[in-house]
C-alpha cells in the first residue's frame, strides 16, 4: 500500500468543530470529492501523492524534523483527537499558520529546491517511497517532486487569500 499526502481547506469554524468533536474528521474526509456534482476538481483538496516526504526532505532538509513553518508536511500543527484517518493522525494548522506557510514556500522557488535535492542523502534518511536514486532518464523524480511543490504552493496561497485552516494527513 502506499502512503499518499493530502492536505483539506476548511473553514475556521469547521476546524473549531473538528478539534471539539474529533470523530467528525471522518465523514469529512469520506466525503464527495466532488460536492457540488458538476464534474470540476474540488479547491479545497489537495493529494500530492508519494511526494510528500521527499518534499518535506527538500523544504526542511531532514527526514522528519525541522523548523516551521517549512516542517508542516510531517510535523507541527494539532493533532485531530486521536482518530487514525490512514496512516495516524491529522493535524489542524489555523489560518494564520497557513498564512506562514503559504509565505515560506513562496519564498521558495524551483531552482533553490533543486540546490537541495540529494538522492544520496535521501536514500540514506529513507524518505518515503525510496526511489530518489533512480536513473532520472528513466524516472526524473526531482520533476515529480517540483511539480507536486508548484501544486502545493498555489493550494496553500488559495487558502491563505480566503483565510481557511489546513488539516494535513497520509492515507
């Protein structure tokens, strides 16, 4: 099975709910992906795939620590009661947290995280799923991971302009 990254917007009051009541989480997140029935992705949802960990490598430079706000893929924020949504808990950043995100990574840009990409380094921390050392004729896995970090961004600057809290799991 693999361990995907997801990232929900919600409204602060919902998170509020969630933090009240933390078994709401998953009729949340078991919800529609497309509430609104009319075919067009969700905004507030967003899954980057097996990316999560070599991003959270190339924004922080370890495997599981790090500084917030850049830590936010694998640590910090609140966890969710202690409901198991997949692959442990989630975490609930408020809205001023994702501002800070949303602020760090825009002062990131593609070509200081590909200064940081170390396949030796990752293979040797063991960042999920391992494949960082492969032929990139084969398998370009720095291209894999800048385009989930170009789709992350643009999500998280989404929800800073619209003042929504983050709910950040693997399932």
């Amino acid at each position: 099975m693999s361990m995907i990254g997801n990232f929900r917007l919600v409204e602060a009051q919902e998170l509020e709910r969630l933090l009240a009541e933390p078994e709401a989480i998953e009729n949340l997140l078991c919800a529609d992906d497309d509430e609104a029935g009319d075919g067009a992705p969700d905004s507030t949802q967003l899954d980057i795939d097996k990316a999560w960990h070599g991003l959270h490598f190339l924004f922080t430079g370890t495997a599981w620590e790090g500084k917030p706000p850049l830590n936010f893929i694998a640590g910090g924020g609140q966890e969710v009661g202690d409901v198991d949504v997949g692959y442990g808990r989630a975490r609930a950043f408020t809205s001023a947290e994702v501002k800070e995100i949303s602020a760090a990574l825009t002062g990131l840009s593609t070509a200081d995280l590909r200064k940081r990409f170390d396949p030796a380094k990752m293979m040797k921390l063991q960042i999920y799923p391992e494949i960082w050392d492969r032929d990139a004729a084969d398998d370009d896995t720095l291209a894999y991971l800048l385009e989930y970090f170009e789709q992350l961004k643009a999500f998280l600057a989404h929800g800073a302009e619209r003042n929504f809290a983050l709910l950040v799991y693997l399932n």
